[in-house]
C-alpha cells in the first residue's frame, strides 16, 4: 500500500483496476502544467519516490500514461 495516498483513494484506485473500469479523469500534468481530460482504463497504482502514479491505458488508443494520483482533479471518492 502506498505511503503518499490516502487509504480510501487507494482502495478506489485498486477496485477501478480490478474491474478495468473506465474513468474519464482531469488531471495537470507535473512537468507541464498542463490540463488534460481523458477517458483511461487504470493498470496499475506505482509509488514513487515524491507521489504515487496511476499508470493508465488510454481508451481508443494503444497508449499508455502515468498520472501523478495527487494531481487528478475529479477523482472519485467512496462516500462513507
């Protein structure tokens, strides 16, 4: 489990991966600064040294990207 995300974010982020379900995520890119809002089928959540990375799969496409979790901006949280 990781060390940079919150528990229940994590969880989320595992069942999403779990299930490969897609999620139309907005998140800013580190280097850029850059916003982007893209439909992605999560593979797997990588710690970092800094943050942890949600390696995506881009719907439509054979592209994979890596998404820095603390970055997305419409994450969805389990309501408890």
């Amino acid at each position: 489990m990781s060390h940079h995300t919150p528990p229940q974010i994590a969880e989320r982020l595992e069942i999403a991966i779990l299930t490969s379900e897609r999620m139309r995520l907005h998140w800013i890119d580190e280097r850029d600064e850059l916003h982007y809002f893209t439909e992605v089928i999560p593979l797997e959540l990588a710690e970092g040294k800094d943050a942890d990375y949600l390696l995506c799969r881009v719907v439509g496409e054979e592209q994979v990207i890596s998404v820095r979790v603390d970055l997305i901006q419409n994450l969805p949280t389990p309501v408890k």
